[in-house]
C-alpha cells in the first residue's frame, strides 16, 4: 500500500505519505527539518525501509510543502512540543502503535521531545543534526542562510516544494530562531523520560550546531545514545553522504530487535 492523502488536525489538514509492506514490522516515521518536507527527503525513507524491511510515515508539518498555511506565524519557545503532540494526534487517528522515529534537524528535536512526552511503542530514536539548546554557531548559520534567501534564488527553490507556504515558513524559521526570546530555548530536561535506544548522528562540519548538541543527548538521556559523527558532512549528512548514513541508521535499526 502506497498512498498520498491529507489528515485533519488540530492544525488543520496535513499532508501524509504512507507505505506499508511488512507485517508486523515497525513504521519509521520521517520527521523533516525546518525547511523540508516529503520530497526533500528523497529517496533516502524508501531506502531505508526497504533495508530493514520496515514499513514508512512521512508527513509535511503545517506550513510546510501541501499543508495548510502556517495558522500563527509567530512561534513561541513550544512549537516543537506542540508539534510532537500532533505527531502523537496523527499516529492515533492512524492507529499506529509500533515505531521508530528518524528526525532531520526540528524534525530530531521533535523525535525527542516525543520520545520523552510519548515513549509507550517507540523502540528507537535516530537523530541527524538535533538541538537540545541554541548555539552561537546556531544563530550564525541561520543569520547566513537568511542572507542567501535575501541575495541568492533560493526562495525559488523553494517554492517549487513549499509553493504559498514559502515566505511564512522561512520567515517563521528565522524569526523565531534569530529572536531574543528564543535563546534561552532548551529542551534537555525532556531527555531523562528517553528510556529507548537513540542514534545521534551530527555532521562533522554542521553550520548550525556543534558536537555539544550530541554531547548533551548522551549524557542526558536514559536509553542507550549511539554516537556518530559523520566526516567531512554538513548539516544534513543523509544528502552529502546517503549510503553512509543508510548502512549507519540500518544497523542501528536491526539491533533494536536484537
């Protein structure tokens, strides 16, 4: 079963794409970054699933991709809370119990917090690039990446994904993050709740975060953390380097049932 659909939150209606093929295996759900969606994942979901024979959730948050518009663009010191909890409202509706979290970026901030509110059927956590507080080099990266929108083609790019939702996404993005409010954000004190095995993965030259990122998820949470640090990467080592990144989070995956 492969399919397309939208569901309707408390957000608004959400765009899904499901794909399930083994029985009684668990749904790896994807969980983008702060400028994704279902499509910039590429194929790296189905690749995955397929290795480890798992079956597939990925979704556009709203804001984002085909989903409703951003219904309040301005984003207090909880959205990533509040998107877990709609993570947790989507998984129910779909009644899907049995899960792994993989999440790029928001999208691993997201996976944690989850694993932590919602630990009752997750069996692991992989992490790509997560923040658990702000960095200097947080604010620096983002400052940069709001400069390339400014001079660069990049809305463009973007909007061919995003369509309308383009300029309220970026700007929620980085407003909230580029905020005074929001540097004193920190989400370490959901980190002992994670009972479940974890994989962190940071790329060794990641423009938004340090290896202090990592460093706080192993010693916080309570399950077992999986370091890796992926050479000569940058913030989304499932593009720079796929295969890596397949064969890392695929033994990951097969050693939860082990």
């Amino acid at each position: 079963m492969d399919k397309h659909f939208y569901i309707l939150t408390s957000v608004g209606k959400l765009r899904v794409f499901q794909k399930h093929k083994f029985e009684n295996r668990p749904v790896i759900v994807f969980l983008h970054d702060s400028l994704g969606c279902i499509e910039l994942w590429r194929d790296f979901p189905e690749k995955l699933c397929n290795k480890v024979k798992c079956n597939l959730l990925i979704y556009d948050r709203q804001g984002y991709g085909t989903s409703s518009g951003l219904s309040n663009p301005v984003r207090g010191n909880s959205y990533l809370e509040t998107e877990a909890d709609i993570l947790k409202e989507i998984l129910t509706s779909l009644n899907i119990k049995d899960i792994i979290l993989s999440g790029h970026s928001d999208g691993g901030s997201i996976a944690l917090i989850y694993g932590a509110k919602y630990p009752e059927g997750v069996s692991g956590i992989i992490t790509e690039g997560a923040h658990i507080f702000v960095e200097n080099e947080t604010i620096s990266g983002i400052k940069a990446a709001l400069e390339i929108y400014k001079t660069t083609e990049l809305k463009l790019k973007l909007e061919k994904y995003h369509s309308g939702n383009t300029e309220a996404m970026f700007r929620a993005w980085t407003d909230t993050w580029l905020s005074e409010e929001f540097r004193n954000w920190n989400i370490t004190h959901f980190l002992p709740q994670i009972n479940c095995p974890v994989l962190a993965i940071q790329g060794e030259n990641d423009e938004y975060g340090t290896y202090k990122q990592i460093e706080g998820i192993s010693a916080k949470v309570s399950g077992k953390v999986s370091e890796f640090i992926v050479p000569n990467a940058t913030h989304s080592p499932h593009n720079d380097f796929p295969e890596m990144l397949l064969d890392v989070s695929a033994r990951f995956i097969e050693g939860l049932s082990g």
